[in-house]
C-alpha cells in the first residue's frame, strides 16, 4: 500500500544553520508530521504541518504516566545531491516492538517509513552535507487521553521532527577522536523483564543521574552493567558497546535488557562479511579491565544513529582510569566508520539493500 500525506507549506521558513557549527539535536526544520489514533479508527488524518508547539491537555495521559515511545533515524546527502535514510523498516519494526511492550497500538511499517520519507523530502534542504553532520530524524509516540487513570489510552499522536545535526560527542567535530567512558557501578538501566529493549522515553530519564556522574569525573558517557550482579557491559548511552578483546569482538547479546541497535545489527553483519572472529556474549567488566590491564584490550567503541561509531579512549571503574589503545581511534574502529558511513552517504556502493532513497 502507498500512502501519500498533505502538506500545509510553512509560510515563515527559517534560516539554515552553520553546517559547520551545528550541535546535535537542537535545531528543528521548518516542518514536522503529525497523525492521531483513536480506538476504533485506528492511525488517521497523517499530515505535514509547518514545526511548531502543540497543545496538550494538562490531564494526558503521557504526561503522567510517559506511556510514549521515540525512533531514531537519520537522513545523509550524497555527493550527487540525492537523501537517503538507512534501513528505515528496522526502526519500523522496532517501533512496533516498543509499542507491544507499553500497549501502544501498533503501525503499519509502511506508513511509518512513507511518514518518515514525506517529511525529509518536505525539508530536504534541510540535510546537511558537512563532514560529520546528517539530518536526524524523531519519530515519537505519545499517549493523549485527559485522563488520570493509570492504563493505556486510547488516542495517540504519532509525530515526526527533524534536526540537522553535528556530531553526538563535541570530540567528534571534524574528527573521529576518542571519547572517555564512565563505568557506572551502582545504578542500573534495565532489568530482565523491564523495558530496556524498547525505545522509552522512561530508560533515558532513569539513566540522568549516572550521566552526572559521568560527567562529574570529566567523562562524556556511562556504560551500564548489568542488574543483578553489576557485572556484565549491557550498553553505553544511548549506543551499544563493542570491545576488542585479543583478537575477539565481543559485544552483549540481545536478552531483553539492552536496546536491539541497527548500527550494532549492521556492525556484526560487516564482521561476519570481514571475517573478523566475533561473538555475543556476556562480558564482564572485569575481563575488560583484566585485558586493559595486560594490553589485550586493543580497541573499544559504541554504536548507534546518533553516535555512528565512537570510539572508546578511557573507562573510568571504581575510580581508576584505564586507557585503551593509547586513547587513539583503532584501525578496526575506524574501518567500520568510514564503511558504514560511506554506505550512508553513497560513496560505497549498497550491496546489502541497506538504503533507500528519499529524493
Ligand atoms: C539505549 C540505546 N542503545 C543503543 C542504541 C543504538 O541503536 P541504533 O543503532 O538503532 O541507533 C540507542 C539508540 O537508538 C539507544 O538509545
């Protein structure tokens, strides 16, 4: 099914910003797309509206409850001037994932990605073509019944909004560089059956005190350990965590606590292609600190929409600081970043059907 969704043009567009000096989610286009849900109905009425505030009953339900969910997706310009998004159906399928989770209605992943390509394309004058800038792309869920009966509501507004952004971590503005990672000890993200493998807006906010944290001791993220015995790297921020280990990739399975991440999905698929011995499995931060300490540990990083590949320079456990790789970006690290990236961008070619275009 095709979908095609109106447009209400925005009469005042705003000037684009520096592409060099763009932050990471701060700036908004000059359009968003908005549909609602109502029992019954069904998802209804999607359109493209000029960006700007929405009004909202003091009384719904998300405000209280945060029965809501968010995607996370970007929008890369070619060098020959086309836009395209990366692997969209994999964040409509996690949506719809997410929405099982918190009782959400689900999407048809269709409307979701053509929802997705309408708005980019309404703005695609928009999509920066700096080094390390894209267009991110929020899809977000929101429950809206004015009603303070804690249970799943009956009208939603599904909306899309859009930033051209810089990098995630400011130590990545016109380089690759290593970011230092704060091993967090006492609080925890998720648990086994919690919501940690869908996309919340609940796991971020419980996850702001360790943030402090980590930027209390000068790091600029946190890698969260496991629930039960705070001993296994479940994920970092909000990317997953990979470590080479001798000559191991290792990265935490999938088990219902840690967000399932495209990037990481993509990442793995490159490791099997490239031959690279890999696995997910449980590490414990103590065997990374045991192979940082003998000089095993030869290369770590995260990996997510916003974060691409980051490498990881310095953990931070238990107040001791443990370089890796003399706080350099590793030749495998980068290998991955440039090809994802360049399969983002176009200038490796897809053979994996990993794009799609937009315009
Ligand atoms: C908690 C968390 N883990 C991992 C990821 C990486 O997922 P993806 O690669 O799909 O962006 C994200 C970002 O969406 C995240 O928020």
């Amino acid at each position: 099914m095709s979908y095609t969704f109106p447009v209400t043009r925005n009469p005042n567009p705003k000037p684009k910003p520096d592409p060099n000096g763009l932050a990471f989610g701060k700036q908004f286009t000059d359009h968003m797309f908005v549909m609602d849900y109502d029992e019954g109905q069904g998802w209804h009425d999607g359109k493209i509206v000029p960006y700007g505030d929405i009004l909202i009953s003091p009384a719904s339900s998300v405000l209280h409850y945060a029965q809501m969910m968010f995607e996370g997706m970007k929008a890369y310009k070619t060098e020959d001037g086309h836009i395209q998004l990366f692997r969209p159906e994999m964040n409509a399928r996690r949506l719809n994932r997410t929405n099982e989770r918190i009782c959400m209605p689900p999407m048809d992943e269709e409307l979701f990605v053509s929802a997705v390509k309408a708005t980019v394309k309404e703005d695609a004058d928009w999509v920066p073509d700096a080094p390390f800038t894209s267009l991110y792309i929020r899809p977000f869920i929101i429950a809206d019944d004015p009603a303070l009966g804690v249970k799943s509501a009956q009208h939603y507004r599904f909306m899309i909004i859009l930033c051209p952004s810089g990098p995630y971590y400011a130590e990545n503005r016109g380089k690759l560089s290593t970011t230092r990672i704060f091993v967090e000890d006492e609080y925890i993200r998720a648990a086994h059956g919690g919501t940690g493998y869908a996309k919340v807006g609940g796991n971020y906010a419980g996850s702001l005190r360790a943030s402090q944290k980590a930027h209390e001791c000068g790091c600029n993220d946190v890698l969260w350990l496991d629930a039960i015995e705070h001993k296994y790297i479940e994920e970092v921020g909000s990317s997953n965590a990979f470590f080479m280990i001798g000559d191991e990739v290792v990265t935490a399975p999938l088990a219902g606590t840690i967000l399932p991440g495209i990037t990481r999905d993509s990442v793995l698929t490159l490791l099997k292609e490239w031959g690279v011995p890999h696995s997910e499995r449980k590490v414990s931060i103590d065997e990374v600190i045991d192979a940082a300490k003998k000089g095993e540990l030869k290369e770590a990083f995260a990996s997510g929409t916003a974060a691409v590949i980051s490498p990881m320079g310095l953990l931070h456990y238990l107040g001791e600081e443990y370089t890796i790789n003399n706080r350099e970006v590793g030749a495998l690290s980068q290998k991955i970043y440039d090809t994802i990236t360049g399969i983002q961008t176009g200038k490796i070619p897809d053979t994996r059907g990993w794009v799609q275009r937009v315009v």
